[in-house]
C-alpha cells in the first residue's frame, strides 16, 4: 500500500472528522457521516483526550525540523495546490512523469517547461542563450506566476519535497527537480536575486538533504544524482555569491 497525505488547511479553531474504513484501510472525510453523527462527535470531542497522545514537541529537534522544512508553505499555496480534503497518495503522477504536474490527476504546482526557457519572439542568439541559461524563464513566473515574491517558488520545492518525502508522491518529485533545475541553471539571474531568493534556496534545500534516508537518491533518483550535479554548476557560476 502506498503512502497517503490528507490535506486540510484549518484557518480557526475546529473539529475535523475523519471515518476510517478498515477494508481499504483509508480516512474518508466526514460527509459520509449524518449530521447527528457529526454534531455527537464534536461535542464529545474531549472524551478523546485520555486516548490521546500530545504533539511531539519535545524533544525540540523534531518540530525544529518541520519548521525548516516547510517554513515557507503558506496557506494561499496550500490552499491553491492541495483543495480541502484532498488525498495525496504515490499513485498521483508515475516516476519521470512530467505530464503529471500537469494533469487534472496530478498535483496543480506550477507549470515550469524548462525546454522552452526561451522569450517568445527570440531569436537566433538569444533563443540559444535562455535555452541554456533559465533566467529569463526564472523572472518571467516570479513577475507573472509568483507575485514577484520569492517565497513561492521556495514553498512549491518545499512542498514538493514534502510530498514526495512522506507521501512518495512522483508529481511533488517533479515539481522538486524542475525547480532545482530552474535555480541552478539560471547564471544571470544569481546576482539579481543574490539578496533574498538563492541565499533561502540554498538553506531550504540543505534543510532538505539533511533529512533524506541514506537509500533516497538509490530508490528515488537512482543513479541519475542530479542535486550534486546541478549544485557543483551553480558553484561555478556564482563564485561570489
């Protein structure tokens, strides 16, 4: 059975019910419940307690961690990218599955086509140029996909990564490589955003590595390490970063 993520983005205090079906062994959301049924539940709501156990807080390292990974999701993103109640599990998008991004099956991040990186009307060295280097492509979704603010693109790799590392979700996967690739391979655009975007992706992206089982890039990215590949490149273009 694969993993699954269920998603729900509480903006105030509520009771949320969940009806677990021990046949397929999934939460179902709680319009299959009456509403006498969800009225009992939420009213007993503290008859749970005893059976509880609290958020793991302490030790401190743990929830430190979830801060670093997933300090830059914010509730727009997750309400644009993840609808209430919806159901993320590894069967959303297969391995190297791009199409999957983009289906209606998939996760709805946003669309990055690294192989038109390219300005519309360009031409001979100019196409060549942005097809090479990403930075055209990188400042065009920062002014038209993500509000020119730079924690969105961090929020889609951290959410990516999310998915793909407690979901084994291959469209988060995706979304995670595309947008390593877009950062890395953009020369012209590192001194251009030096100030506020790549110094983040860089500590959002070590955060990340650190929390990787030591099997991760064998089963997930098999021989093809590219983070390693694309991070030695972007040394070399920045050296005074």
């Amino acid at each position: 059975m694969s993993e699954i993520i269920h998603s729900h983005t509480p903006f105030a205090p509520q009771v949320m019910v969940r009806v677990w079906d021990p046949v397929n062994e999934q939460l179902f959301p709680e319009s299959h419940l009456d509403n006498d049924q969800r009225r009992r539940y939420a009213d007993d709501i503290r008859s749970f307690d005893p059976r509880l156990g609290a958020y793991p807080l302490d030790p401190p390292h743990s929830y430190q961690t979830w801060l670093k990974l997933s300090g830059y999701v914010s509730p727009a993103l997750l309400t644009r990218v993840l609808p209430r109640d919806r159901v993320i599990s590894g069967s959303d998008g297969g391995p190297y599955d791009e199409g999957a991004i983009r289906d209606a099956s998939g996760i709805p991040f946003t669309m990055i086509d690294l192989k038109r990186s390219f300005p519309p009307e360009s031409q001979g060295e100019e196409r060549t140029r942005y097809s090479l280097d990403k930075s055209w492509l990188l400042s065009h979704l920062l002014n038209t996909a993500w509000s020119n603010d730079y924690r969105q693109p961090l929020g889609e790799l951290q959410l990516g990564f999310i998915c793909l590392l407690m979901g084994q979700n291959y469209a988060g996967f995706e979304q995670w490589k595309a947008l390593i690739h877009l950062l890395c391979l953009s020369s012209e655009a590192i001194a251009k955003y030096s100030s506020d975007l790549y110094p983040n992706f860089i500590d959002a992206l070590q955060h990340q590595l650190n929390e990787c089982p030591e099997d991760f890039f064998t089963d997930v990215i098999m021989v093809d390490n590219f983070v390693f590949q694309l991070l030695k490149y972007w040394v070399v273009s920045s050296p005074d970063l």
